[in-house]
C-alpha cells in the first residue's frame, strides 16, 4: 500500500515536472523572434524606404530636367514642408500611441499610408508639361505634400513604431534591426543602381519616371500588405492587458517627450545623419564623370551595406550600441573627405565611396535596440506607453533630414549657379556650380556626420541603468 502511494507521489512529481518543462520550452519558443516578425519588418522598412527615398532623391532631377522648373523654387517647396515635418512626425507618433484596433496600433497605419503614398507618387511625377511655370510649382506643391509629410509620415512613423511592438528585448530589437536595414536597403539600391541605369537607357522622359515611380508604388503597396499579414505585435497585446487602454493627455504627452534629453539627442543625431543624404548623385555622374549612367557605379558601395548588415551584430554587442555608432560615423566622415579629394578621379572616389557606406553600417544595427531603450526609459518614467512618440525620432530624422537637404542642396546650387535644363535641352555648368556639387557629397555630409556622431554619444542609457529598468518593466507586465 505504501509502496502504492509512493509511487503515485513519484508519477506526480514526474508529471508536474514534465508539465513544468513542457511550459518552460513552450515559453522559451514564444520568447524567441519568428520568422514571419523579421520578414515583417523587412516589408515594414521597405515601406517607409520609399517614402523617405524615391521623391526627395529626385524631384529634383524630374523638374528641373525635364520640366524646366528652376531647381531654387523646388528647394524653396521643399524647405517649407519640412518646417512641419517635426510637427506631424510627432502627431502621428501620438496617434499610433493612442491606437486601438484588433490588428494592433501601427499596423493599421502602415497600410493606409502605403495606399496614399502609391497615389499621390504616381500624381507628382506626372506633371502636365503643357502648364505656365506657376502650374507646375502649385502641381509640384499640392502632391509633394500628400507623398511625403503626409502619407510619408504615416507610413514612415508607423514602420519605425513597429520594431518596439514586436519584442521588449534588446537582443531581438538588434536582430529587427538588421532585417530593418536590409528592408531600407532595397529601395536604396532600386534608387541608386536601377533608376539612373534607366535614365540612361530609355532617356530622361516622362515614360522614364513613369516607369520608376510606378516601380515603387507597386513595390510599397505589396510589401506594406504582407507587413500587415506577417506581423504579431506582441507587447501591444501583452501591456495593453495591464496598462490597459489609458490615454495620456496630450500636453503631459509633449511635456515628458521634450523633457526626454536622450529623445532629444536621439532625434538631433539621426536628423543629423540622414542631412547627409544629399540626392546629387546623378548631378555629379552627369556634369564631373560626364555619363549619367556613372550614378550606378558610385553608388554600388551601398550593396557593401546590405553584405555586411548581419556581420554587425557582434561588433555592436561587443563594443555597445552608442559606441560603435560613434566610431562608425567618425570614420564614415573620413570617406567623404576622400571622395571630395577624388573630384573627377573615379577610383579614389569609389575608395572614399566604399569607406564612407560600410562605417555606416553600425549606425543602422544599433539605432532600434538603442530607440528601442529611449521608449522602455520613457514608459519607467511615465508609466504610459510612448513607443510611437518616441519612435517618431527616427521617422523625423529620415524624412526632415532627406527631405531638408534636398531642399538646402538645391538652393545651394542654385546660389553657386546652377543652370536649370530646358525641356531636356542639356546646358554647360559654371565651375561654382560643379565646386557646390562636389562639396555637397564630400565635405557637407563628412561635417554632419561628426555633429552626427556627438549626438550618439550622449545617449548613454547604460547611465540609467537601462538593462534594470527594463527587467522592471518585464516583472510588472509592461513589457
């Protein structure tokens, strides 16, 4: 009898430990970051890389090129919506905050915005060349507007939030970082290599712009659908069960978002560093290499990104997010001297090249985890949820950086004087206007990148106690 009982204590045991364990793996499995999240993201980044990349890398060349419009009042256009960039990145960060639908709070509006941004893309290299001067600017003006700090925002703000709703660990954040840039890496190489290539072969024409821009609204609209489809917004659904579906007000909201220092030098690097993005790429193949196809060329070094994307990932764990972001960028400044140096030498400008593109590469392993961070502060400090807040300093940082600069690379070259084409008719350029160009991608980004990178290095989290604080948050359910 006693033998019995004992061992039906010891199948009890044995199946309370095995139930234990069985909870345990099955726990460790939904810990871990799936697959379908990481290609999520990559669609995600995607999404957002041709909103911020395709229409300010060349409504420029469209208008001044082939419309005939002077290239000082696209960058005046430019200029002014960027002025409320920073305004609008924030909103929409507050309303991804103050979402709440069955498919999560960015998802939603990853895929609206891909649907107007595909839109209004089409509608803006579509200008009617028949129209006055003043047409094509208010046309230029009206859908400039809806592609970039509308729809762009929307699409931008909400990619950025996601990375942040997808996991609570750092680890996982770095991983999503890396799909994250190689996602943003593939209309960058699509800009970079494919249109110019494009622009060569079939000629500047409205068939030409067409054809890319329809390229990328179809590219926007499939990836931001299978986004839609493949990601799991895990800690939306698991905080919201404990901080519920609270609001906070939007003056407390603007109060602990600009009384954030590490939000403000986070937003204030990646403002900087996306500044360097000046789009004269194609000018500086066109008018110093003399060959508008040469763009393709120098701009292959970007592929060095995409390669070696996966191989930052230890470095950044062994050096720390911060660090290896100011290294990264200080040495990056060092290429573009070089390729400033190079003028019309195109192997020591492909060095400077190459250089610049692959010191780059820890800044964009590093940045989510490290925004990823600035949020779990930001939710210790105020116990409200700020992921789409705080993630709008990514989202501004690209769109007010790339946008603002092609808007001050244009009146620049407009003051070094540059001459506007005619209805495709090429003209001679003075020696002020190739100096401004070969400034722009030489000595302008290699100074942003510096400013760029003591702005990084201010965001210490590790000063807060970050990895704590984020074990807090877990204990308590916030994560």
């Amino acid at each position: 009898m006693a033998l019995r009982k004992k061992n039906a204590e010891t199948v009890a045991v044995g199946t309370a430990a095995e139930a234990a364990a069985g909870e345990a793996t099955a726990l460790e499995k939904k810990d871990k970051l799936g697959g379908n999240q990481k290609i999520g993201a990559f669609m995600a980044a995607i999404v957002a890389a041709v909103a911020t990349g395709y229409v300010p890398n060349y409504i420029n060349l469209y208008y001044t090129e082939l419309m005939g419009v002077s290239i000082g009042a696209i960058g005046a256009i430019i200029m002014v919506t960027k002025f409320t960039d920073g305004l609008t990145d924030i909103i929409m960060g507050m309303l991804i905050d103050r979402t709440h639908s069955k498919w999560g709070k960015a998802k939603p509006w990853l895929l609206a915005g891909a649907a107007g941004l595909a839109i209004s893309m089409m509608l803006l290299f579509s200008c009617p060349p028949k129209w006055g001067m003043g047409g094509k600017i208010a046309f230029c003006t009206i859908f400039y507007i809806l592609a970039n700090p509308i729809f762009g925002t929307m699409v931008a703000v909400a990619a950025n939030t996601l990375p942040n709703l997808i996991s609570p660990k750092s680890d996982h954040r770095a991983t999503i970082g890396v799909f994250k840039g190689l996602g943003a890496m593939v209309p960058l190489l699509l800009i970079g290599l494919v249109v110019p290539k494009l622009l060569e072969l079939m000629g500047e024409s409205q068939k030409t712009y067409t054809t890319a821009t329809l390229m990328f609204a179809v590219l926007a609209i499939l990836c931001a659908i299978i986004a839609f489809l493949l990601i799991h917004e895990t800690v939306t659904e698991h905080a919201e069960a404990v901080l519920g579906q609270t609001k906070q007000p939007v003056g407390e909201s603007l109060k602990n978002l600009f009384s954030n220092k590490y939000f403000l030098w986070l937003a204030g690097g990646t403002i900087l560093y996306n500044l360097t993005a000046a789009p004269v790429a194609t000018y500086y193949a066109k008018y110093i290499f003399h060959n508008v196809g040469t763009a393709t060329l120098i701009n292959l070094p970007s592929i060095f990104m995409v390669l070696l994307l996966p191989l930052a990932l230890p470095i950044v764990k062994k050096m720390g997010k911060r660090q290896a972001m100011v290294m990264g960028l200080t040495v990056a400044a060092l290429g573009h001297l070089i390729i400033f140096f190079a003028n019309d030498n195109l192997a020591l400008f492909m060095v400077g090249k190459t250089i610049a593109a692959v010191f780059s590469v820890p800044y964009f392993v590093a940045l989510i985890p490290l925004m990823g961070e600035v949020c779990d502060y930001a939710l210790y400090k105020s116990g409200k949820p700020m992921d789409g807040t705080i993630s709008s300093a990514n989202s501004m940082g690209e769109k007010i950086g790339v946008g603002l600069i092609a808007g001050v690379s244009s009146l620049m070259m407009q003051l070094a004087g540059f001459q506007s084409n005619t209805m495709g008719a090429e003209v001679a350029q003075p020696g002020s206007a190739i100096f401004m160009i070969r400034f722009l991608l030489g000595v302008f980004p290699a100074i942003l990148f510096l400013l760029a990178a003591f702005c990084f290095w201010h965001v210490n989290m590790d000063r807060e106690n970050i990895t704590e604080i984020q074990k807090e948050l877990k204990e308590k359910g916030m994560r």
